[in-house]
C-alpha cells in the first residue's frame, strides 16, 4: 500500500517524479517477488499514473486499485487489471 500525501497526481514509476524515487525501491520488482497475483492499494492515487504504468509491466492476475478523495481529473480508458474509486 502507498499514501501518496503529498497530493502529486501525476506520480509515475520511475524518474524524478516517482515512487521509486520517494521510496527509494522499484515498486514492480518489489509486487513481483512477493506473489504471482501481485495487488497495489495505491491510497490518494490521483490520475493513476503509477498504476496504469504498472498494469503494462505486471501479469494480467494483478489487481491494482487507486482511491482518490477526488478522483481522476480526466477521465480515460482504465487497463483491465486497475480499479479506481473516488469518494466526494
């Protein structure tokens, strides 16, 4: 599970502007050798970045979800394996 507290919505994987930068590990070798179904409980997920960039990179079994308190600011096409919710 990741906070994202900082309220940057465009947070990816990898690069300045990552997880992988703010915790210091790659998120997706991390879910990978922990399971063959890996899930993400991305809490304050914004766009979903982060976790549309690793629904590409982990098995179709994943399940990652993204909560937002606002949801995504604009709307698109979620790959299969994310789920995103919002609370107003």
């Amino acid at each position: 599970m990741v906070a994202n507290n900082t309220m940057n919505r465009e947070r990816g994987l990898a690069g300045v502007n990552s997880y992988a930068r703010k915790l210091g590990f790659d998120p997706i070798r991390h879910l990978v050798a922990q399971s063959a179904a890996p899930s993400w409980l991305d809490v304050c997920s914004g766009e979903g970045r982060a976790l549309r960039e690793a629904a590409a990179r982990l098995p179709d079994t994943s399940v990652l979800t993204g909560i937002d308190l606002v949801g995504p600011l604009t709307p698109s096409t979620l790959p299969p394996a994310v789920e995103h919710g919002h609370r107003l």
